[in-house]
C-alpha cells in the first residue's frame, strides 16, 4: 500500500484562515500587526523567501516592511537599524533573513532582536524558554513548528508516542526535541555517533528525518503504518532540482509521508506569520 502523501499547503490555508481572523479581531481594537523584515546582501533566495512572506503577509492583512541593505553593510549598521526596529512600537515582529553578508557576524545580530518581537525564534531567550519548558512564554522557530502543526492536524496524538528524531540541530533537531517532549511524546534523538540508528527508526510511531543528508532514511529503516515527516532540502546528486532525508520508496512501506517540496517549507512563512500574533499577544497588546 502506498502512503498518504501529507502536503504543506492544505495545512497553511488552513491556518492562514484562522490567522486571518485573529488579524481582524486584533484591528478592531486598533492594532495593526506589522512584520519588518531585513535582507542584507544580494542572496536571490533571500529575496525569494522575503517576497514569500510579503505575499502571505498581504493575504492575511498583516502590514510587512521589508529594509534593504548592501553587501557592504557592516555589524554595526545593522545593529542599529534593529536598535530602530525594536523602539518601533508599529513594529511586532523584526525577522533578519539569512545567509548574511560576509563580513557581517550572525551571533550579534540575531541576540540584537527583541526576543518579545523575535518572530524566528532566534534569540537566545527564546531558545532557553523553549528548553526549559516555557513554550508559552517563547516564540518558536518555524520548521520545527511547521512539523507539530502536520503532525497534529493529521490526527496523530503525541501523547506518549514513539517518535525517532534523526538530527540535533540547533534549527530543527534541538527546539523539535522540545516542543515533542512539551506535547509527552517518547523522544529517541538520533545523531551521526548513534549506533544501529535503522533498530530505532523501526520501532518508532512517528519519524522525524531533519539530518540534513540526501535518501538517508531507507525503506529498510521503516515500517508499515508510521508516520514519516522530512524536513530535509538537499540538492539532487544531478543537479536537478532538491530532495529530503527520506528516500521517496519509503512510500511504499509507511502510513504517511510528507514531500520534498511541498512538505515542511509550505508551512513555515504561515507559522511566522502565526509567531507575530503570539509576539503581540506577548507584548501586551493582544
């Protein structure tokens, strides 16, 4: 039998139309939730998930800003361009979009951001609420986020569910880890030093693939009935598009599959859009 296929973008529109609501109810008290967005360099793919977020933004009737700045920017000008945005009090939400330019150091930038406007869960606060099981107090990063939405909204219940976590990451794997645990999910965390990791996989309920390696997870490693999400984008060894974690013939053994594309990366601009309401609601505005 061959999975059900779990797409992305049924699960956003879904969200977006609960969001969409929550936007016009913000409104009418007289808040108008704002995202500003900052692209330093010329990264094309940048510019593409910045004109992604615009749209979705659009959409829901959230007002989005997006700031530009050179590939010579410095460290210290965008410092203070997020300095700005911070006392910004239209401003919710500030996302930095990455890679940054070379020269410019990603640690002081990120820690820079307001963790109460931090819409990717980037700043340090915010990953330590998360660990220490405060997740309302957090905004939580996306991918990971955009995992627990398809899960949950396909029926699973986590509660005291086998899962297999293949990566440890500090974008998926660590804050994944989290917020399975928040839900009492049984989390097995596999990394490259896990011994027999296919013994694991195969035991599991709900397998989680976020190493980052092209086909890593077989058919073998699998078992009828799971439910497999892969948050993998790897480029195809050919050159002719991108592929996930997972082999695509694990759909012939598992329950569930989400796609590479069409999976996890359909959901994660709805997820920060999502993050910007908690961000105001976290401020004291909501």
């Amino acid at each position: 039998m061959t999975a059900t296929i779990v797409k992305g973008q049924p699960v956003a529109n879904i969200i977006q139309e609960e969001l969409a609501a929550k936007v016009k109810t913000l409104q009418a008290k007289g808040i108008n939730p704002k995202l500003a967005v900052v692209l330093a360099g010329g990264n094309e793919a940048s510019k593409v998930y910045a004109n992604s977020k615009k749209k979705v933004a659009d959409k829901m009737g959230i007002q989005f800003e997006l700031t530009t700045k050179p590939d010579d920017v410095t460290t210290e000008e965008l410092l203070a361009l997020l300095d700005k945005l911070n006392a910004d009090p239209s401003v919710h939400g500030i996302l930095v979009e990455l890679p940054l330019p070379k020269g410019v150091a990603k640690e002081p930038v990120m820690n820079r951001i307001n963790p109460k406007k931090d819409v990717d869960g980037v700043n340090p606060i915010n990953r330590g609420y998360l660990l220490g099981g405060q997740e309302k107090l957090a905004i939580v990063p996306a991918t990971p986020m955009s995992c627990i939405e398809l899960i949950q909204r396909s029926g699973v219940n986590l509660k005291g569910a086998l899962v297999a976590l293949l990566g440890r990451g500090d974008t998926v794997g660590r804050p994944l880890a989290s917020l399975l645990l928040n839900r009492d999910a049984t989390v097995t965390m596999c990394h490259t030093k896990t011994k027999d990791v296919a013994s694991i996989t195969k035991k599991a309920e709900i397998v989680v693939a976020a190493a980052g390696s092209a086909a890593f997870v077989k058919p073998e490693m699998l078992s009828p009935g799971q439910f497999v999400v892969d948050v993998g984008i790897n480029a195809k060894p050919d050159g002719s598009g991108i592929c996930g974690d997972v082999d695509p013939a694990a759909a012939e053994v598992v329950g569930s599959l989400t796609p590479v594309p069409g999976g996890v990366g359909s959901l994660t601009t709805t997820i920060i859009m999502g993050n910007l309401l908690k961000a105001i609601e976290i401020q004291g505005l909501g």
